[in-house]
C-alpha cells in the first residue's frame, strides 16, 4: 500500500522529469498570458532588475528563469527545492554555472553552507505551499532572511486567491488545483504578502498583473540583520 502524500508533497509532487518536460510551454507559454494574465516577459523583467551574482533560486521549477536572465560571467548560483526531479533538472540546464544544490524543505528552518546571498529568487512556490497566506509568507520569510545578506534582496511572484478580480478560467483553474492540493492559495491576498514585506524589509515593492503578485524586499530591518552579525 503506497503511503500518502503529505500537504506539501501534493504541492511538488506533480512536478516530474516528465511534467518538466512541458512545464514551460504550458506554464510560460500559455498559462502565464491567457489564463493568470501575467506574461513571462514580467517575470523576466523582474529577474534582469534584481539577481545577482551571488543568488539563491528557491522552487526552481525548470531553471528556465535563470537561463535568460544570469549574467554569463563567474558567480555563485544556488538551487534550493524539495523537489529532487525540479532541481536535476534545473541543473542540467544550468550546468555551465556550476550550481549548487540544496533539497531542503522551504518551511523547516534552513540551514546552508556558506549561506550569505545577496538575492534570492522564489518564484510561483509561495500558491503551491500548504497552510494559511499569512502564517506561510511569515515562515518563508523568516527562513530567506536567515540566508540573505543584510543589504540583499528577496524577489517573486505568486498566484493570489483573493483580492483579484480572476477571469473565469482562472478561478475554475484555481479550484481545481486547490482540490488536488497542487495550489494552497484560497486565502493568499495580496495584504499577506505586503505584511510580509513590511516586517522584513527597509524598502519593497508590490505590482499585480492579473492574477499574480510580483515583489521585491530589499535590506533587511534591523531584527532581522543582527541575525547576521555573527556570520
């Protein structure tokens, strides 16, 4: 008898070298424009403004972003993803940078070799982690400020499931995907992230496009940076 996926294992688990496969054309090519109402060329404009040549990728999907993005000169890239089949892949296609790779839980406490970023991606994971919007945006933010050096940024993007006015496709897209545990975003607001923002970083932005929130934070606050002192 096969034992039974958890909450977060619903959320990754769909994500296969075979799924992989066609993730970006459907996801990049299709969902992005026609249903969540956010094209791909927003997210890559967000990752051209703000990686770095010391970056930390989290849910790294298949490296996709990072491909059209990183500079081609020598730099530090670390993939982080619970998900083994996402992070080969990724770093397959990444090989030339020599990533290094991390499969870690993103709402346990992380703790990384030679942690000390100064930007880290995270991507379309926050909709896809169980739990209620606030409780996980302070969990996942509590545990990327532990990696980030005290000047450096955290940006991304999510699907929300309230506060937006989604199209009919998207809704029904959305319910179907909380049902099978692939989405946990019924109560992930825009307000969730912004809070989360607030309480970690000096400066931080927020744009929706349709369906999905795109954010940076940059320099942590105080609280948080004396975390660091030691490091």
């Amino acid at each position: 008898m096969e034992a039974e996926l958890s909450d977060a294992q619903k959320g990754y688990g769909v994500y296969t070298r075979r799924t992989l496969s066609f993730y970006d054309r459907f996801v990049h090519g299709i969902a992005n424009c026609h249903i969540w109402k956010c094209p791909t060329d927003e997210l890559l404009d967000l990752y051209r403004e703000h990686i770095s040549t010391n970056h930390l990728e989290v849910g790294v999907g298949t490296g996709m972003l990072l491909e059209n993005t990183l500079p081609d000169v020598d730099l530090r890239l670390a993939l982080l993803d619970a998900n083994r089949d996402c992070l080969d892949f990724a770093a397959e296609k990444l090989e030339k940078f020599r990533p290094e790779i991390h499969q870690e839980d993103l709402l346990e406490k992380l703790e990384l070799p030679g942690a000390g970023f100064d930007s880290i991606g995270l991507n379309y994971v926050l909709h896809c982690l169980p739990g209620k919007g606030e409780e996980k945006v302070k969990i996942v933010f509590d545990n990327l400020c532990s990696l980030l050096r005290e000047k450096g940024t955290l940006f991304g993007s999510s699907i929300l499931g309230t506060d937006i006015e989604a199209p009919w496709l998207a809704r029904r897209m959305m319910k179907i995907y909380n049902k099978k545990g692939i989405f946990s975003n019924e109560d992930d607001s825009l307000g969730t992230v912004m809070e989360g923002l607030q309480q970690h970083f000096k400066t931080f932005n927020v744009e929706v496009r349709g369906c999905v929130v795109i954010f940076w934070g940059k320099g942590l606050r105080d609280s948080y940076s004396e975390r660091l002192l030691g490091r």
